[in-house]
C-alpha cells in the first residue's frame, strides 16, 4: 500500500519506492467556483489521464519539459516529484470566462494576440490576479523563474492551438502549473478540459468543464469527443 501524499479536488498523489517519483490518479470527481458546486463527471479521471499523456507527449516533442514519466493505468500517471510553484499561468486566445466579465469583452472575440495572466494558487483567496510586482514582493517565484514560465507557456499555445485546430477544435484558452525538480522547472499537472476550454471550430459548441460549470448537459459526451478526436480512443 503506497502513502497517499495529497488529495486535491481532482487527483490524488502517492508516493512511490523512489523519493524523486510520483503516481498521480485522477479522479471523477468535478468542482467548480472555487469548491462550491460538486459533482461528479463519469469517467473522467480515465480521460483526463489518457488526455494529459497525450498533451505531454505532444509537448515533449516540441521542446517544452514535462514532469511524465509514463502512464501506468487508466487512471494513474508517473510523474517525477516536483515542488509546486504557487502561480496559475493563463493564456487566453479568445475571450471567454473571468476575461470578459472583467474587461467587458463578448465571449467567442479573437484576441489580436496571445494573453498571458498570473493568479497566485491559493483556495481560501480564490486564487486572485497578480502582476510581477506581487509576485516579487510575496516571493511567489523569482523574476527569472516568471520570464520561464510566461516563454513555456507561449510554447504550450502554440504547440498545441495548431495541434487541436487541425482535430477541429479552438483553444480558447487554458491554465498551466509548473514545478520544480532539481532546480529546473517542469510543466507539471495537468492539460485536460478541466482546465482547458475547447469550443467545436465548426459550431463554437463547448467540449470542457464550463457544460459542467454552467450546467449545460451533455458533459460525459463533451469529454469522450475530445479524447476521441484527439487519439482515436472511445475510453
Ligand atoms: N482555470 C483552471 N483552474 C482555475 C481557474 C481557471 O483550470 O482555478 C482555467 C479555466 O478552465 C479556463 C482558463 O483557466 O480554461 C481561464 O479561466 P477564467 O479565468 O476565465 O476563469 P473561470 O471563468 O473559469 O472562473
């Protein structure tokens, strides 16, 4: 029996023989406005996981440095053990979500360019906006460290905005976590449509958690289209 390290809204973490190396599970479970509605969404865990190993891979071959080791089983990731940093990374192609309520832009609008924001992780604040003065004030990550992950996450957009556009899908936009192992910082978590919105590139139909979030049904379907379009796999 391995020791379950952390139990997060999503994934649980467990330890394994090796110090440096994690199993990462994904659970079915789904929240959202900061843990205020819960529910559960069938099967996820198996396409999120399946998902994230497709996206990791498809990074990895396009130079950005992932912390997969292997997928293990339908629901389990091998990771390498990283200490996370405490920042969300957005990037934004089109206006969706907090962006267009707070600058008052109509959802679907093309951005002239890529966005990327900066939230500090922390639940009981509800992870609020922060600018690189925050960050080097709170010691959040070093102004080195930023300039890193806003060029990885730049690299994440453009590797996988052609990718999924060519599978008939928008990448509106999604949030990254980065982490640190041995000194060097690694993509890490997750890349699924939990933290993704993917709209049809044919019909703006949305194929993520907001079926979830704005109780739109259809939100098992939504999550089997995507891996389907994506590798070809019903599960
Ligand atoms: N996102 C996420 N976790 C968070 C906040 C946002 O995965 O804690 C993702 C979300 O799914 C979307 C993007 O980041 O793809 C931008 O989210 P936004 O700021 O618009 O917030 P929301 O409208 O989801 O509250």
């Amino acid at each position: 029996m391995s020791v379950m390290l952390y139990e997060g809204k999503a994934k649980k973490i467990f330890a394994t023989e090796k110090a440096d190396e994690v199993v990462i599970y994904y659970k079915d479970d789904a929240t959202a406005f900061n843990g205020l509605k819960k529910g559960t969404i069938v099967n996820k865990g198996i396409i999120n996981n399946k998902l994230t190993e497709f996206f990791f891979q498809l990074l990895e071959k396009a130079g950005v440095k992932t912390h997969l080791i292997k997928r293990l089983s339908d629901r389990e990731l091998l990771c390498k053990k990283v200490d996370v940093l405490p920042l969300e990374v957005v990037v934004r192609n089109i206006a969706a979500g907090s962006l267009s309520q707070r600058l008052g832009l109509p959802e679907g609008e093309w951005l002239a360019e890529p966005i990327v924001e900066l939230y500090y992780k922390n639940d009981s604040l509800g992870d609020p906006l922060v600018n690189y003065y925050h960050i080097k004030a709170l010691s959040l990550a070093s102004p080195a460290q930023v300039a890193v992950l806003e060029k990885e996450a730049l690299a994440v957009n453009g590797a996988l905005t052609e990718h999924l556009l060519r599978k008939g899908i928008k990448l509106v936009d999604f949030k990254l976590e980065f982490g640190l192992h041995n000194g060097e910082i690694l993509l890490a978590d997750e890349i699924t449509p939990d933290t993704c919105r993917l709209w049809d590139a044919a019909t703006d139909d949305k194929l993520d958690k907001d079926r979830f979030r704005r109780d739109l049904g259809q939100v098992e379907d939504a999550y089997h289209e995507v891996l389907y379009r994506l590798t070809g796999e019903k599960e």
